[in-house]
C-alpha cells in the first residue's frame, strides 16, 4: 500500500511539474516573443522609416529636377521662336536646386 501510494505521488509531482512548467514556459515564451516583437517592429520601423525618408527626399529631387527640366525646355522653345520670356521665368529659376545637386 505505501508504495501504490509513493508511486502515486510521484507521477502526480511530476505530472504537476510539468504542468507547471509548460505553463511556466509558455508565460515566459509569450514574454519572451513580445519584448522581441516590439525590438523588431522597432528596428523595422526605423529602417523601413529610414528607407522611406530617402526614398521620399529622392522623389522630391526627381520632381524638382522636372519641373526644372520642363522650365529650360519652355525657355529654350520660347527663344527658338523669339518670343520673350514670361514674366517670373528666368534661365535661373530653371536650374536645380542646391539640395538636389548631389545625391545623399
């Protein structure tokens, strides 16, 4: 009888070990994947930010080039036609801009 009962113990001890320490592990595990899902979305977030930020400045410098582009190319039909410039537009508003001069 002492040993039917000792054995019992042991297989519920150990039964209710490992129960706890699934638990345990998967509190621990959802811990765990959290604090390292927030450092990714972070470090994504940051380059994806970063990424985005170039990508917009660049954009920015294309459209300015264009429109720049589109200014010579009126000025210099204008002059092939010999009609004056209009008011504003001078062969100086057709030149890029300084920040768009030399790529970061």
């Amino acid at each position: 009888m002492k040993r039917l009962s000792l054995r019992l113990s042991l297989c519920l001890s150990r039964r209710l070990s490992l129960c706890l320490s699934r638990r345990l592990s998967r509190r621990l595990s959802r811990r765990l994947s959290r604090r390292l899902s927030r450092r990714l979305s972070r470090r994504l977030s940051r380059r994806l930010s970063r990424r985005l930020n170039l990508s917009l400045s660049s954009l920015l410098c294309l459209s300015l080039r264009l429109s720049s582009l589109r200014r010579l190319s009126s000025l210099r039909r204008l002059s092939l036609s010999g009609a004056s410039p209009a008011s504003g537009a001078s062969p100086a508003a057709g030149s890029a801009p300084a920040a768009c001069a030399s790529p970061a």
